[in-house]
C-alpha cells in the first residue's frame, strides 16, 4: 500500500527540496530527474527503490503513463508538471518567487 500525498504535501515536498538543493539537476545539459545526487522537482517526488534510468528522458506528463508514480502516490500530476516547469525554466534565484506563485494560484500553502 502507497501513502496518498494531497496536494499540499506533494506543493510542501517538492518546494522545500528545490530551496534546499537550490541547483538544477542537469545531466549532459539536460534537466535530469537525478544527476548524481541532485533530483528534479519530480525527482524528488520518485522513492528510490522505484528510480530507474530509464525513467530519463520521459516528460513529467508521461512519467506519471509509463511508471504510474504520479498514480501510486495520490500526486497531483498537474501541480507536477507546474513544479517541473519551474525546475526546468526558472533560474534558481527565481524559484521562491515562482513557487509564491504557484502556492497562490493554486490555493496553497507557501512557507519557506
């Protein structure tokens, strides 16, 4: 049996790890969901006993369709893909801003 994350916890996971790595995961150039010991706004979200390398290269949409993590979890796949857009097009300096943003759109909680 999975937990199941509101989303809420999935908004407070996802942010409180991007403020902390506070750098990109990005492997050969291209945003990863882990590069090392990095993790994606995504990344974060998969346990590690269900990361594959296989799962790279697979959009956050499609991730959720091919390995059901978004599914198993309870993770809201839309606020996902929204957090991943700030991973992968926001410079770091921009994340708390933009996840102020998206707290507010969204009717969440944003407490760095």
């Amino acid at each position: 049996m999975y937990p199941i994350f509101t989303k809420q916890e999935t908004f407070d996971i996802v942010a409180r790890h991007l403020l902390t790595q506070n750098q990109m995961a990005v492997d050969r150039g291209t945003c990863a969901y882990r590069a090392g010991d990095l993790r994606c706004a995504a990344g974060a979200l998969i346990p590690d006993d269900e990361y594959t390398i296989e799962m790279e290269g697979y959009a956050a949409s499609n991730l959720c369709s091919k390995y059901a993590f978004a599914t198993w979890y309870g993770h809201d796949i839309e606020l996902v893909k929204q957090l991943q857009n700030i991973h992968d097009r926001a410079v770091e300096s921009e994340w708390h801003n933009q996840l102020g943003y998206l707290a507010r759109g969204e009717s969440l909680v944003f407490t760095p």
